[in-house]
C-alpha cells in the first residue's frame, strides 16, 4: 500500500505541476494576446488618424482645385510688382479709348499709415483732349475694377483759360489701394 500511495502521490505531485505549467503557460499567453491586442489597437488608431488626415488633405485640395477659377478672378483684381506694367498699359488704353493724350509719371509705392505694414501705388497723370473725351476718361478712370482713392484732381483749359480754346488738361493724383507688394 506505502507503493501505491507513493505512486499516487507521485501522480498527484506529476499532476499538479502539470497544471501549474499549464496554468502559467496560459497566463503567459494571455499576457502575450494582451499586449498584442493593445498594440494592435493602438496601430489601428493612428491608421485611422492618417487615414482622416489623408481625407483632409485631399479635401483640401479638392477645394483649391475647385476654387482655382474663382482665385485666378479675384487675383485680377490687384495689382503686384509682376502687373504693374499690365496696369500702366490698361491706364493708356483708356486713354486711347477716351482720344486724350496721356502722360503718366513713373508710380512710387507709399506706406499706408492707417494700415501700418500697407502699401500702395500713387501715380500721377495728366490728361489732354477736347472737354466731353476728358471727361470720359475720368469717368473710365472711375470706373476701374480696382480700389482706388483720388486724391487731387485739377482741370482747366489750356493756354491759361482762353475760351477759344478747345483743348482741356486734367491732372489727377490717385493712390492705387488694391496693391499687394510681394
């Protein structure tokens, strides 16, 4: 009987310890499935982060393709350094247009004082051509699709004012604000 108990004991013993490494084995791979778990969720979120910052961007760019007519319209009205020449030809055109003839001194850019780090283009130009022609082309000036502040305008007729004279001149100072210094 001691055999058989020693035996059954031994069992017991061979048993238990089988179940203890079972037991910790398993642990083991809970532990392990945990963290990979973890890890993977966490993968799994910053792809999901990527993934909606992705869609943004391609929003985004899909509004800047959308919009780009919409920015090139705007962008015709101001002027840069780059258009300025375009802007000084769009002024003689009116000029033809309105049969006077035009002298337009070069533009200086001035520091806007109300606005602090603004600027803009003054430009001064002096007008020739029968009175109703100089009158039209004021009215063009006026009507140009930019921001502009006139700031002195003289007119009168040439030769000191003689009535048989049928030539008029005009001299306008205007500050150009819708310009963009870049």
């Amino acid at each position: 009987m001691e055999a058989q108990n020693k035996t059954d004991n031994q069992m017991r013993v061979a048993i238990g310890a089988v179940v203890v490494i079972s037991l910790c084995g398993a642990l083991m791979i809970y532990d392990l499935l945990t963290n990979r778990l973890a890890m993977v969720s966490e993968l799994s979120a910053r792809v999901n982060d990527l993934k909606q910052s992705n869609d943004q961007s391609l929003a985004l760019q899909n509004i800047v393709s959308t919009t780009k007519g919409a920015h090139n319209k705007l962008n015709l009205y101001f002027i840069t350094r780059a258009t300025v020449g375009n802007f000084i030809g769009e002024l003689d055109s009116y000029g033809e247009r309105a049969n006077v003839s035009l002298t337009l001194s070069a533009p200086s850019v001035e520091k806007d004082k109300q606005i602090g780090a603004g600027k803009y283009l003054q430009f001064n130009l002096r007008a020739e051509g029968e009175f109703d022609r100089a009158i039209h082309f004021l009215e063009l000036i006026e009507t140009m699709p930019y921001k502009i502040k006139v700031t002195s305008m003289t007119m009168g007729r040439l030769d000191g004012g003689s009535t048989k004279s049928k030539v008029w001149y005009e001299e306008i100072t205007f500050n150009l604000i819708s310009y963009i210094d870049n």
